[in-house]
C-alpha cells in the first residue's frame, strides 16, 4: 500500500499538481476580500492559466441561453402564426 501512495505522490509531483493547489490556496489567502463561492474561485484560477477567461465564457453563456429562450418564444408565435393561417 505504501508503494502504491509513493508512486501516486511522485505522479502527482510530476505533474506539478501540487505545486498548482499550493499557488491557489496561497492566492485564495492573500485576497483582501474573499469570494463568495471559493471553487468557483478555483476553477477560474484553473481556467486563466490556460488562457481561457472563464468569467467572460460565463457571460457569453448567459446571453446565448437567453438568446435561445427569445428565439425559442419567436418560433413559438410564428408556428402559431401559421397554423391560424392553415385553418
């Protein structure tokens, strides 16, 4: 059992993931104000450091769900449109 947590640590050394979770408990710490949802914290904390701005794909998300929820609402009024005019 030893050997297998041996290798599993060295794996995980490695691979620096560690050293990643250490610099985001670091970072998480020395915030003046504390987020309110601290693995959302963590995933965009994840999220930047591979070039990817998590809070801006949020926003984009937001507003293409609500796109969807106006065009889903237009082709309920156009489908209804056309079956008044079937009748």
């Amino acid at each position: 059992m030893d050997k297998k947590r041996e290798l599993y640590k060295r794996y995980l050394d490695e691979k620096h993931v560690m050293d990643t979770l250490s610099k985001i408990i670091v970072s998480l710490y020395e915030l003046q104000e504390k987020p309110e949802d601290p693995l959302q914290y963590i995933q965009d904390y994840l999220g930047s450091s591979n070039g990817i701005d998590m809070p801006a794909i949020r926003t984009e998300n937001a507003k293409m769900a609500k796109r969807i929820e106006e065009l889903k609402e237009q082709l309920e009024k156009l489908q209804a449109k056309n079956n008044e005019g079937k009748t």
